[in-house]
C-alpha cells in the first residue's frame, strides 16, 4: 500500500475498532490524524464526522476512514461536504468497488456489524485499490451540486 495521510473519526459505537484499525495503519507507517472520539462514553458522531470530512476536503489529508454503530451516521454527516465521496463499506468487495468505480475518498465502516478482521481487510483493500476512472470519471464529476 501506498503510505498516504489518513483522517480518523468515530462514535463510541466505533471507538474500539477504530483503535484496532488505527494501530494496524500506524504499524504499517501511515501517518493518521485521529478526530476522535477517545472513549465509549455516549457521544454524536456529526461531531467527529465534520472534522475528517474538512479535512479530506481540504486535502490535508488523502483519505478518511469513519467508523459508527451501523456506518449510516458518519457517513451521511460526511456526504454532507462537496469534496466526500464516502462509501459505506462492509465487504471487502464494495469497499474495492467504491475506490476503483466511485474514487471514495472516505471508508466508512459499520462498526457492530463487521469483526475487527475484517474492517482491517476492509482498510487495506480500500487504501491500494486505485480510481479507474474511464466511463467512472464522468460519472463522479456528476455528483457535487
């Protein structure tokens, strides 16, 4: 994989996957900017959601990953922002097919619904897959108003 700068967010519903997630990447020397949250204490996760998606749009940072109980949250919040395309991903294969037809730029991941495993595989083919583009890119230049 190709070592880019990451962007973190969660809920608490997210937090100890994000935590698994974010050693794995740091392991493998990305550099991640965790927007938290910090525990499982009961938080919202537009609060987390806002930060990583300006940042991703903004290019701070190349890609983000976003974690909440069912995925649907965080990614919505995200997908609020002209520059998200984020993608909730909860198989290996959507996740590849949100980089390689859609450019993703935000992984989202539905945090009760995967096992930590399988978020990290999740992850990886989501950051080494590349953009298409093709019939793809005209398609994705469509979805900003």
């Amino acid at each position: 994989m190709k070592k880019v700068d990451i962007a973190m967010a969660c809920d608490h519903a997210g937090y100890n996957k994000k935590e698994q997630i974010k050693e794995f990447l740091e392991n493998q020397g990305f550099k991640i900017k965790d927007f938290g949250t910090f525990s499982e204490e009961s938080v919202d996760y537009s609060d987390f959601a806002h930060p990583l998606a300006l940042a991703v749009e903004s290019k701070e940072y190349d890609f983000g990953i976003s974690l909440c109980g069912s995925g649907n949250g965080i990614n919505m919040t995200a997908n609020k922002h002209q520059g998200i395309r984020s993608a909730l991903c909860w198989t290996v294969e959507i996740s590849e097919l949100a980089r390689r037809h859609n450019d993703a730029n935000v992984c989202a991941i539905p945090a009760r619904f995967v096992s930590d495993e399988l978020a990290i595989e999740i992850v990886k083919v989501f950051l080494s897959t590349k953009f298409e583009g093709g019939r793809h890119k005209r398609r994705v230049e469509k979805i900003p108003v």
